[in-house]
C-alpha cells in the first residue's frame, strides 16, 4: 500500500513569517535598568526575547508588539513606543 | 533553554495560547510527539504550508485528539519504541470539553501513556468566540450574548479535572500562563508518571474576553487570585498540592474584560456578580485556598 505523506513540513517553518510587520508599539529594554530576571523572555508569546549575556534582547522582525514584556517586566525597564516605520 | 515553538506563528498580538505552548514544550523537552485537535493553537501553528513545531506534531480532527494520541501510543508500544518518545496530545476547551470529551474519557478509561493537556481559554476562539463547556457564568459570547435579559453564560464552567480524576488516573492538575514555572514543572512531573494524565493550564484570551494584549499575564493571575480558577494538584485521587493565594473580590478580575462587561452596567448585575463570588467562595473552601 502507498502511503500518502500528507501535509507535510518543515519544523519551525513560520519562521518565515515576518509577523513584525504587525506591529503597532514597539517594546525598547533599557539595559541600564533591566536586571535580567528573564520573566520577558519566559511570557513572550512569539519566545523572541533572548538572553545575550546577562540582558534581554528582543527580535523585531517577529515581535507583535502586544506589550506584554512591559507589562510584565518587574523593573518597569521596558517601554512601549510607536512604531515608526 | 531550546525554543521548540517558532514565531512566524499567526496567534494574535498577546496570545495565551502561544505563550501555554511555549511552557508546555520547556516542561515536555524535545522527545515528544504532540497531537493537537481543530483549535486556535492548530490554526495559528499550521498555516500551510508551514508549521511552528520543532516537534512530530500532528492534527486531524476537531473530536479526536485523545483518539490519535491513543493510536500514536499504542504504536510505539507495538513497535517496542515507547522509550523514545512521550505522546502529548495539546488541545482547546472546545476540544477537549466538549467535542472531544467521549473520546478523551476512552483515552483515560484505557489506561494510555499519554499527557492530555488542555489549554482553557474558555470558549471557541478560532471560530468567533462562541461558548464552550468551558465558558464559566456570566461571561458574553457570541452564542450566550449579554442583552436586554440575558447576563450571558447561564451554566457554570464544567468542572473537567474533577471528570478526570473520576476516572482514577494517576495524575491530575491545574496551572495557569501567569505561573509559567508551575505550569513547566506539572508538564515535566506529567510525563514521567507512567498512565494517562490530565492538565488544564488557564490561558487568557485577549481577542475573545476583552482585554488589552499587554494584559494577558494579569488577568491570568487575577483569575487565580480571585479562586475562580484554582490551581492544585492531585495524585491517584487526593489532592496533594494547592496554590494558596491573599483572595481577591472576584470584581477585580471581572471588571478589566469586555466579557463580563455587562455585570457592572445593567440592573441586576450586582446580583450575577454575587452568584460570582460565591462560586469563588466555594473554590476556596474546597481547596482551602486562602491563605
């Protein structure tokens, strides 16, 4: 019997979906004030904000711009700005 | 940590959804095979011909993600390959508290080596917000809208884990997005108890109940600090854990949602709202929650 491979494809494949075209407001983290607890990182609904030593750096080409990373984030080190494209 | 769910996903600005995959697959790790039914997470995840898992992940219908789940199971055992995988089957409350009920309770009934988790936003997202089994009292949809005389849901929210555990699984427990190191350290405990298990993680929906996007993590905690979700945890029948919490008026998480909108601008509202707190009353006396 031949088994049809159905719908097939490949992991993580929407990567090629720029979702950051969606975006209204754009989360910018202050270094200075971020005091790297990761809770950004962990509620990112996209899982774009990444750690690069110590500090959080978000992936604009994803990033919605839902605002939940400022919301969230306990040092207030994150700001919601329009988006100017 | 590995990102085992891409973005390039189409969940709304904000998803709980989203956000309840992620944690699952941190507590999952790589080794699984995840089936989801018909739901926002299978629609936002498999724009085809695209995928956002970095998983086996596999959808066929809307009722029977326990069913596949059961069928990938038993195949790997009748392969003698079930030491290279955990089966996770990754659903809806539409699919999991209604549609897919009978076929869940098989699942359970027949003792699978699967984690049956359910992510509960409380009604049909992906089709327009009608309710669910899931939909708990007074909040509108678009299949139980608030109007002239109606304060929307009329029935309460299904009490699924307790269905669950009346089956005399293993593993019982619920968790919620606003407690994401909770909700990673159930799915990991989850997997490695041999048997079926069942989870339900609370996950906002700000498309569907109202609310800005930013505010999906807070409203997730206010729903368990006001004990209209209680999180606990039950093993062979007993509840061996319980999220105490300093309680909150059930307003506080009522009066941020366009759902529940209408309790606070219609004569007689006060009352729903009453009939409200003492479901949240009872949460809380029955797990003893206060803390």
């Amino acid at each position: 019997m031949k088994l049809s491979i159905g719908a097939v494809t490949e992991p993580g494949s929407t990567r090629i979906n720029k979702t950051g075209s969606w975006r209204t407001f754009k989360p910018i983290i202050d270094v200075e004030a971020c005091v790297g607890c990761g809770m950004c990182s962990m509620f990112c609904p996209e899982g774009v904000v990444y750690e690069v030593e110590d500090k959080y750096t978000i992936d604009y080409d994803y990033c919605k711009g839902c605002g939940v990373c400022a919301h969230e984030c306990p040092s207030g080190a994150i700001e919601m700005v329009i988006e100017e494209k | 940590m590995e990102e085992l769910f891409a973005p390039g996903h189409r969940g709304c600005a904000g998803c709980g959804a989203a956000i309840a995959a992620r944690l699952i697959l941190k507590g999952a790790g790589k080794d699984i095979i995840a089936v989801s039914p018909t739901g926002c997470l299978e629609v936002i995840s498999s724009p085809y011909p695209q995928s956002s898992w970095g998983v086996p992940w596999i959808h066929s219908l809307f009722e029977n993600a326990a069913a596949v789940a059961s069928g990938v199971e038993a195949a790997l055992r009748a392969l003698g390959r079930e030491d290279e995988a955990k089966v996770l089957a990754i659903a809806g409350d539409g699919g999991t508290i209604d549609i897919g009920f009978g076929v869940l309770s098989g699942m359970l009934e027949r003792g699978h080596d699967v984690t049956y988790i359910c992510y509960d936003n409380e009604a049909y997202m992906n089709t327009g917000i009608q309710r669910s089994g899931s939909t708990p009292y007074g909040a509108s949809t678009t299949t139980s809208p608030a109007g002239k005389i109606s304060f929307g849901e009329d029935r309460p929210k299904k009490n699924a884990p307790a269905i669950a555990a009346a089956h005399g699984i293993p593993y019982v427990a619920t968790a919620s997005i606003a407690y994401p190191k909770d909700v990673i350290k159930k799915v990991k405990k989850a997997v490695e108890i041999e048997g079926p298990k069942y989870l339900q993680i609370h996950a906002p929906c700000c498309t569907g109940w109202g609310f800005d996007s930013s505010r999906t993590i807070e409203i997730g905690r206010l729903a368990v600090e006001t004990a209209l979700f209680p999180i606990y945890e039950m093993q062979n029948g007993k509840i061996t854990s319980v999220k105490k919490i300093k309680r909150k008026p059930v307003e506080e998480y009522l009066k941020v949602q366009r759902r529940f909108r209408h309790l606070f601008e219609k004569e007689g509202g006060e009352e729903e709202i009453k009939k409200i707190q003492e479901i949240a009353d009872g949460n809380a006396e029955q797990f003893g929650l206060d803390l």
